[in-house]
C-alpha cells in the first residue's frame, strides 16, 4: 500500500485485506532479472502513503524503463550480467570491510596477528588450575579518587572526555575544555552503580564516579583488574539509593590469580591477551562465514 516492492522467488500468501498486491510476469524471468524489475519500481513511495495507498488500479496504466536489445526487445541478458556484477562488487565490498576491522583490531591491540602464542594457549587450557588469592584495592593500588561534580550547564566544550556514571559511550557524557582533575590513562573506573571500566586515554570525572590508581601496571593486566573490580561491585547492591563511592572502592576486594602470596601479573597479562585475539578471530570468522554464504548464494543464482 505505500508502494515498497520486493521480488519473491518463494511461494508465499498475501494478506486478505487490499494492503499487499503481486505482479505476476507474463514471461519466464530468473531471480536476477526479478530483482532488477522490482528495483525499477522502488520510486513508487514517492506518490503513494497513508492518505494515497498504492493499488493495481492506481499502476497499471503507469510505464516503467527497462533496458532493449538494439532489436528493441527487452535486454533481460543486460539484466541478469548488471545484477550480477552488483553482488560481486557488495561481496568484494564486504572482503574490504573485513579486512579494514581486522587491522584496525590488530592496530588497537599492538598485535600483528590473532593467533595465540604458545604461553596464551597454555593459559587458556589451564585455566581452572590457576590459584585465586582475594586481594585489597586500597592496599594494592592506594587510596581511589573520586570526581568533581560538573553541572550540563557549567561543561564547555572541549576535548577532554568527562566521565559520568552510566553505560552508554562507556559513561562519557561530553568533552569539555574545563579545568579539571585530569586523571591518567591505563586506570579503572568504577561508577555509582559499580560498573567498572578501564581507560586507556586521559579523561575527567564527576563525583559519582571512583578512579582507582592502576596506572603502573601493564595495561593487560589493569584490564584484568578493571574486569576483577566490575566482578566483585556491579553486584546489584549499589544503585541510585546506594551509591559506589571511592570509600567503597578502598574497602573493595578483588579475586586475582596469585603468585607466591601476590598477584601474578604475568598471568593477567598472557590471560588478557589471549582473550583479546580469541575476540578478533571470533569476529573475523563470523565476516568470513558471511562471505562464504554471500559467493555461495551469488554462484547459486
């Protein structure tokens, strides 16, 4: 009814009321060609809506352009290669796309590829053997800080991310040009709600959020301990009527994997890593296995 048409090559039912209509060809056409006709008459929303609903009575007088022989006949052969060289050129598109995310992966991890080293498989595969030690934030890293508060109205505009409490853009609500406590990069924050997440990159923060101080760790392993503190806080027990505050941070108790009686930062790292690349291949298998069923699907038609 607003003109939307799509070429079927499935049997199918339409529904009883006048809303949904079909054109049936009086030739012999492929999906290729079908493909082509309906996308000729993709400019029929523009004359038909609510107020103006499309019928057969409406069209059939209407003439549509379709590509001839020099004989004048309809080209369907033109059809059929122009379709065709459509799907080759999204299927490339999509080998492009794949390749682009994949460096882009590699380039903001530092890893020339994704396949594990024999020390990430090891970790892996020993996984439940790992010894687990609870550990203090306080008496590990110092005491958390905690933000400023910084009204909407008060933030002028900058390039610093500001942190608030809150999951969406990973709780940054602005880049502000204030002058604020700009805190390092490779630490943890921990929200209100006791979300935690690691930043890589200098920020601001505001009052509902806590800064615990992991920057003289390896950034694999302060990952690792960013994933240990959302573990032990985002519990369920802190919301708007109980805020995480730094206190809380200082009081917080993290499981870690321990090395004589410490936490064994090798392990963290390799652990973390391993991850990392298991996350690139899984992405990187899921575009592969869409090529594969797109070619699969173009060689078919």
């Amino acid at each position: 009814m607003f003109g939307n048409a799509f070429f079927r090559q499935f049997k199918y039912k339409l529904v009883t009321h006048a809303r949904v209509f079909s054109l049936k060809p009086n030739f012999n056409i492929s999906k290729r060609q079908g493909i082509f006709i309906a996308g000729v008459l993709r400019h029929l929303p523009l004359f038909f809506g609510y107020g103006n609903m499309c019928s057969w009575e409406k069209i059939k007088e209407r003439f549509i352009y379709l590509p001839k022989t020099p004989s004048g006949e309809i080209d369907f052969l033109f059809m059929e290669q122009f379709i065709r060289e459509v799907e080759i050129s999204q299927t490339s598109k999509l080998e492009n796309s794949r390749n682009i995310r994949l460096n882009a992966y590699l380039h903001a991890t530092g890893y020339s590829n994704y396949t594990l080293t024999q020390n990430e498989e090891k970790a892996i595969q020993q996984f439940d053997k790992i010894l687990w030690k609870k550990f203090n934030l306080k008496k590990l890293y110092g005491e958390s800080s905690r933000g400023r508060r910084l009204k909407g109205s008060d933030r002028l505009q900058g390039n610093l991310p500001f942190v608030t409490a809150g999951e969406v853009n990973t709780g940054i609500s602005a880049f502000i040009g204030n002058n604020v406590t700009v805190f390092s990069p490779n630490t943890t924050t921990i929200d209100m709600f006791g979300s935690a997440k690691y930043r890589n990159y200098e920020y601001g923060a505001d009052d509902h959020v806590a800064v615990v101080h992991t920057e003289k760790l390896p950034n694999h392993a302060a990952i690792f301990v960013t994933a240990a503190c959302h573990k032990a806080a985002h519990t369920g027990k802190f919301n708007y009527g109980h805020n995480f505050y730094a206190s809380d941070a200082d009081e917080l108790n993290i499981m870690l994997p321990a090395k004589k009686g410490a936490p064994d930062i090798k392990t963290m790292e390799t652990l973390i890593s391993a991850v990392q690349k298991l996350v690139i291949k899984d992405v990187v298998d899921a575009a592969d296995q869409h090529i594969a069923a797109t070619k699969k699907i173009v060689e078919a038609l």
